[in-house]
C-alpha cells in the first residue's frame, strides 16, 4: 500500500507561492538579483524608477513626439514584433516608455539605439513578449 506524503506537497505549494510572492515584489524585482534574473531568463530589462520620480505623462509624449525618428528605428529592429508606447497607467498623471520586443537580438539592437539608461530622458523598460 501506498502512503501520500501530505507534508512535502504542502511545502512545495508554500514554497511556490512565496517565490511568486518575491517575484512579483517591485523591490526584489529591482534588486541587482532580480535584474539578472529578468535580463538572463526573460531577456527584459526594468528601468524601477519610483513614480514620485517619474516625468509627467505630458513628458514622455513629448520625448516621443520629438523622437520619432528613433522610435522609428526601434520598432523597425523586427518590424510588427517591436513596440514602442508611453505607459500611463502604472503611475497615474507620469509616464514611462514600454518598448515589447520579440527576441533578444531585437533588446541588444534597441539599446544599441538608444545608447542611454533613458529614452531621451525618459526612463524606459523592455519586455520580451
């Protein structure tokens, strides 16, 4: 007969839960150890700048209206994998830019563009969609 081991289940599910606990904390996540996490496993990178220090939304439209043809050039990195966008609504009333992307070739390639920790002054993240 075989017996269940209840209690190594339970700690497994404890275990899980706290992992995506930690995770999900903007504070671990932008821990130089959660930034390596994210850069090496989900090739992404997160600029976790406070919203008190964010620009206005105001801001970051105009980086990107009197950039476009920076922009341009990302998103044509792999044309309709490659977005670039102000997000709004992680920070009411201030801005970031969000830039998806579909390979890490395409993340080395837009922060060859770039070339800066910001968009132009703005303080951008990317994620591998």
């Amino acid at each position: 007969m075989l017996l269940r081991r209840p209690v190594p289940t339970a700690l497994g599910v404890v275990a899980l839960a706290s992992l995506v606990v930690l995770l999900l904390d903007n504070d671990v996540f932008c821990s130089q150890r959660g930034q390596l996490v994210d850069r090496l496993i989900h090739h992404g990178r997160a600029h976790c700048v406070p919203c008190e220090d964010l620009s206005s939304f105001l801001n970051a439209m105009r980086a990107i209206s009197e950039h476009q043809d920076t922009e341009r050039q990302i998103e044509e990195v792999n044309p309709g994998f490659v977005d670039v966008f102000v997000n709004s609504w992680s920070c009411p009333g201030k801005g970031d830019i969000h830039i998806n992307y579909a390979t890490g070739r395409d993340r080395t390639e837009i922060e060859r563009i770039i070339g800066a920790e910001t968009f132009f002054g703005i303080p951008y993240n990317l994620f591998n969609t």
